[in-house]
C-alpha cells in the first residue's frame, strides 16, 4: 500500500551567492536583492534563506506575491524539484553559487 501524500507543490527557483569581500561573508539572491553578511560563510547561507521567506511571507500577507514574482523575474513553478540545476549568474571570482527552493502554495 502506497501512503506517500499526492499534492503538488509551486514553487520558485531562486539563485543564492556567497562571497567574501574584505572580512564579511556576503549572501545575495540575484533574482530578489535581498542579502545579509556575517563572519563565517555557514552563518550567511543559513540566514539568507531564512530572510527569503520573511520577505515572501511579508508580500503574501499582503496579497501582492504575483506583482512582486512579475516584477523580479521569478517563475511559479509547479512540477516535481529537478535533481540537477543549471545556474546561470554574473560571474563572480571566488563567489559559491547555490539553487534554492522556496515552497509557495500546496496545491
């Protein structure tokens, strides 16, 4: 007997880059602007993700989640998480480059 839930769920695709500059770490995710810094990179990319979904809880409190996917360029998307991901982002010397999905709506 097969007990795996059957929904899908939408969801973006969001690019996340990490560099050094001077003594910080820096996070951005190219498709919103939204970045933070910190002393070590593994306090960087657990935080830039957690500021991610303050910000797509924030515009969807406010109903404005469609204008503000339309304006960044972002894609619902509404199929299984792809097991490979081709990052396309500005080169950046040293800079480490990560897929990040951000579930949306259960449908």
């Amino acid at each position: 007997m097969n007990n795996k839930k059957n929904t899908a769920v939408q969801y973006v695709k969001l690019t996340l880059r990490f560099f050094k500059e001077d003594n910080q770490w820096i996070g951005e995710c190219l498709e919103t602007g939204i970045t933070t810094y910190g002393d070590t990179i593994d306090e960087v990319q657990k935080e830039l993700p957690e500021l991610i979904t303050l910000h797509f809880n924030s515009i969807e409190d406010m109903g404005d989640m469609e204008d503000c996917l339309k304006k960044n360029g972002i894609t619902l998307l509404s199929s299984n998480t792809p097991e490979k991901i081709d990052i396309s982002a500005p080169y950046l010397p040293g800079a480490i480059y990560e897929p990040y999905f951000k579930d949306m709506v259960e449908v």
